[in-house]
C-alpha cells in the first residue's frame, strides 16, 4: 500500500498534470507532452527539469536525423511521489465528504 504523503513539488497543477501524464506511460514525447498539457516549449522545459532535478523525471535527448528529440519518464522515486500525492488528496477528500455521502 502507497503511503499517503502530500507532494509540495507536484501539487502545483501543471506538474500535477505533467506527473500524471507520465504516470500512464512508460515514455512521453516533448511534442506530445506539450501539446497535451498546453504549454510552451521554454515552460514545459522547465517543469521538466524541476522535476527531473528532484530525482521524479528522467529524460533522453536524441537525435532523429537532423532533429534533437527529447522524450521523459517517471522515475521510480517519481511514481512513489505521485502515488503517495493521490492518497493524500484522496485522504483529504474523503474527511470533507459527508458521512453519508460515499466517494
């Protein structure tokens, strides 16, 4: 079972949003994971590399032909961090819910 621990780092909800992405693949491409999430090459990138400094991303840079492609994934100690964020936010859910109202 994850331990529930609040995530001060992905609670912000772009990383939120990022961190879930990855969470569901096994490698995500910059284009992709910037056109899901809607952001700016200069933003997605920086996101990434908050993530990828506290050990929860890891990314590859490549070449395809002419083109340098970069593509990430959730380290171990990221999908940790991500599940224990959800049980957390499920935590805090669930003791605002009413008791007759099951979530």
């Amino acid at each position: 079972m994850t331990r529930a621990r609040f995530d001060e780092l992905i609670h912000p909800s772009t990383r939120l949003s990022l961190v879930a992405t990855l969470a569901a693949a096994d490698w995500a491409e910059f284009a992709f994971l910037k056109d899901r999430l809607a952001l700016s090459d200069s933003a997605l990138s920086k996101q990434l590399a908050t993530l990828e400094d506290a050990g929860y991303v890891s990314t590859e840079r490549r070449l395809d032909g002419s083109r340098r492609k970069v593509r990430a994934r959730l380290t171990d100690t990221g999908r940790k961090a991500f599940l224990g964020h959800i049980a957390a936010l499920r935590e805090i859910v669930a003791a605002a819910a009413p008791p007759s109202d099951p979530i």
